[in-house]
C-alpha cells in the first residue's frame, strides 16, 4: 500500500507542513489542479474539495469520503480491501 497527500499547494509550502508534522508519507503537489479535476473534487470556486480516497493497485477507487474521516474509519476501510 501507498500513502500519499495532494493538493494545489506550492513545493515550499508542502515542505513546510511536512516539516512541522513530520508525516511518514509523500505529499504530491497538483499546481494546476488536474488531479482535482480529474476525481471530481474541484470546486467551482477554484477550491479543492479534501476528500479521501482509497485507490486499489488497478487504479480502482474501493474508498471515497470527504472531509477527515475517523482513523477508525480508514483503518476499517483499509482492512476491508
């Protein structure tokens, strides 16, 4: 399994919080917000939806939520692929 953040914010401004919560995961950044696009959560304002989503090795989203969801829940969710 492959953990991973995205969102549209600067590389600087991803090395920053990485480096304030050292997270043990990579975070992507999509400056011209095509991944957004592409799963659906760009809003029509420009924003970006936060949204999880879990993505099976062929690609297939097993996992869609938004918002934070519960550790609880991802671990549930994970458990259930």
């Amino acid at each position: 399994m492959v953990l991973a953040g995205i969102n549209p914010g600067s590389l600087a401004s991803h090395q920053k919080f990485a480096g304030l919560y050292d997270f043990g995961f990579p975070l992507l950044v999509d400056p011209g917000k095509q991944v957004a696009q592409s799963y659906g959560v760009l809003k029509e304002n420009g924003g970006v939806s936060r949204t999880v989503f879990l993505v099976d090795g062929s690609g297939v989203i097993r996992y869609r939520v938004a918002g934070a969801p519960s550790t609880a829940e991802l671990v549930a969710a994970v458990d259930a692929l």
